[in-house]
C-alpha cells in the first residue's frame, strides 16, 4: 500500500478546525482507502457507513436516529447517493460541544451534490483526492505513472494489459452506473464519443461550435457534457490569463483530460511505444506535468492561468500566488532551450522566473536571465518545497547562474 501522508495530514488538520470535512475525488482513487487509514489512527470512537451497502443503507433508514448520538469520527462514504443527509448534517454540525466530527467521501463536485456546499457553508473543509502524486512515487516510476495514470490500480497493476483492462472497466463503470447514480441520464455512447473526442483535444483551446457539430448536437449539450465531466473529476479547464487588451489573446480556456491513463485508454495508446509515436504524446506530457506542477505549488484554481496570444506567443502556465508570478513552459525533451515566445511570455507577464519543465535528470540550472530548465522528476525530491514563497528552487538557480 502506497502511504499518501501529506492526504491524512490535511484531513487531519482539517477535521481540527471543521466539523464536517468533504473528501472529494473520482471513483477508486483511495478515498476509502485513505478514510480507513485516517479512522485506523484516530483516538476516538470511529464509525464508518458505506452508502452504496444495503446494510448500511438499512441502517441509515432513520439518519437522525443513528447518527445523532453517535461520538468521534463518523465516515459516510459515497455522500453522493444520499444528498437527503446534508439538511442533518448541518444541524449535527451546529451543536455546541460537537461531540462528533464527520468525514464525507463523494465523486463527486459539490456543484453536483444538489446545494451541497450552501447547506454546509462556513461548517465543512473541502479537501480532493487526485491520481498518486509524484513525492507519492520514486524517481523511476515517472514514466509509468505518466504511461499508466494516477488511479492506484492502473498504476499498481501487474502487468499494462491488467492496467489497460482496469481503466477499460473504470470507463465503462462510471458511463454506465456511476452518472445514473448522480441523476445523469445520458447515453452512454454517446458521452463515450464526446469524452474520446475530447481527448483528441486535449491540451487545445475549447472550441464547443466545432465538438458539437461532429457531434451533431448544440453547444449548449456540448458545454453541459463538459460540465458533467469536468464535475466528476474526469476533466479539468485551464482559463487564460489577460494583459493587454491592445492584443490579440487567447480568451478560451484549454481543457485537459485530468487522468494520463485514461486519456491514452480513450485513445488506444496500449504501450509505451504506442504513446511515443502518438501525435498527441506531447499534449499528453504537457497535460501530466501541469497537473503535477499546480499540485506541488500548491496554488488554488483561481490562482492559474495560461497566456497566448493569436500570433503566437505563449505560456502552458501561470501561476500567481504568495505574491509572486511564476511561469511554467512544458517541453517533452532532456535538452530544452529558450525561444522567442519564452521571453515574449516573460517581458509581458513580468515572470519573477520562468522554468521549462522537461524530461530530464537531476536538479534545475539555468539557461537565460531568469528562465531555468527543471527536470519534472525533481519535483519529487522538492515536493512541497516548490511551493510559493520558497525560495529554494530559484535560489539554486541563481547561485548556479552565479557559478557561471
């Protein structure tokens, strides 16, 4: 079993300071798993209630009456089936001496939740749970995180044909029982198409007007189908960043595929050789590394951006945070350079510093004035250190620039 400490100290941590804290993420990426480990080291009582079991559904037929009097720490795992719990948990939330602190598992965005996050406002902690990062992972496991995805089953699978045939069930799950559940009743055909389409899109611009007329469907359906994904946890928006409005830039958001996994699954990539030689492997890579990199910064979603402008220029990512302006270009290669576009980027969103994220080894060093090559493996050795606020990364950048 992969440990995922940094995930239990937050709960943690969070449960201190909330009565109710939300653990959110797709299906099978730990969250039981990582509730079981949290309930193991709790000093209290502890009380777990799986929501999809007939069992503890019988047992939950009066919620008040078995949960009120219950102490310590209570887990109700897959909250999504039972969104008639909330209006309770916000009253047990409210009492003064809070005998009991809850732990909420869902797979889904509390927009899907059905006023969710208005019935527990100021009382719960939203924390998610995403694919095994790589501080979760050591140095030689990159590659096939990126090849097999985050979700520890794929990953931990035998052999790619077991993680291939994995993510193949994930997919069909979750089209054909986990969206019912939520109330979503869309062919799942249909939503297959649109989902494989997209990862023929992966790392572009959103341009619903052209998805919706291969699918021959209105945008409105098209941004709706997006919606649902990306509330899933399945897809994630990356919105553009503007300076200038004298220029001519880039105003729809890129939309990446959250999992490496599943996108090559959607598109048939069933090795290493296959992803190699795949038009989309550069996408791909970007997509992985930063995802990787906005998890390590720590940075919140309102805190990253990308910038491009029509002509050219551009930045995979910005992120503003600490008081600082960061920026992150993704190259698949061991040997990355500095182009015109890095230091058009640099000049316009006056960057503190610019780092290449490439495949590489070993720690930074410099290739410009402030623009530094950072091999994606090292974050796991820096980890939380990339944060913002710290300098560690840039001070070795610029003692090493000074060594030259």
């Amino acid at each position: 079993m992969i440990q995922r400490d940094q995930h239990l100290q937050r709960l943690t941590t969070g449960l201190a300071q909330f009565p109710v804290v939300a653990l959110l993420g797709p299906r099978q990426v730990g969250k039981t798993t990582l509730a079981r480990q949290l309930a193991s080291q709790w000093k209290a009582s502890t009380h777990l209630f799986d929501l999809e079991d007939p069992d503890d559904q019988a047992r939950l037929s009066d919620p008040s009456f078995v949960l009120r009097p219950l102490t310590g720490l209570v887990v109700l795992d897959e909250i999504q089936t039972r969104p008639d719990l909330f209006p309770l948990l916000r009253v047990l939330a409210d009492r003064v001496d809070m005998p009991a602190r809850f732990l909420i598992l869902g797979s889904a965005a509390p927009e899907l939740l059905r006023n969710t996050a208005q019935t527990l406002a100021g009382r719960v902690m939203f924390h998610e749970l995403d694919g095994l990062s790589l501080d979760e992972l050591t140095p030689e496991q990159l590659d096939l995180r990126w090849l097999r995805g985050g979700f520890p089953k794929a990953f931990l699978a035998d052999d790619m044909a077991a993680s291939r045939n994995w993510r193949e069930a994930f997919i069909r799950t979750y089209l054909e029982r986990d969206l019912p559940q939520l109330g979503i009743n869309l062919p799942a055909l249909t939503l297959r198409r649109f989902w494989t389409m997209l990862g023929h899109y992966h790392a572009q611009s959103w341009n619903g007007s052209e998805l919706a007329r291969a699918l021959g469907v209105s945008d409105k359906t098209v941004s709706r189908y997006l919606d649902i994904l990306e509330g899933t946890f399945m897809t994630w928006r990356l919105r553009p960043w503007h300076t200038n409005l004298g220029k001519r830039e880039v105003k729809a958001p890129k939309v990446y595929l959250a999992d490496s996994g599943l996108l090559h699954s959607l598109l048939g990539i069933a090795s290493e050789q296959d992803l190699l030689a795949h038009p989309k492997c550069g996408a791909s890579w970007e997509g992985f590394a930063l995802h990787e990199i906005i998890r390590q910064t720590g940075a919140g979603r309102d805190e990253v951006f990308f910038w491009g402008l029509h002509s050219g220029a551009e930045l995979d990512l910005l992120v503003m945070h600490n008081g600082q302006r960061l920026g992150f270009e993704v190259k698949l290669t061991r040997s990355p350079k500095v182009t015109h576009s890095m230091r058009a980027a640099q000049q316009a969103l006056e960057l503190d510093h610019l780092y290449v994220v490439c495949h590489a080894d070993g720690p930074a060093w410099p290739l410009a004035e402030g623009i530094s090559a950072l091999p994606l493996g090292f974050l796991q050795q820096w980890g939380a250190n990339l944060a913002l606020g710290n300098n560690r990364v840039v001070a070795t950048v610029d003692t090493a620039q000074a060594a030259l």
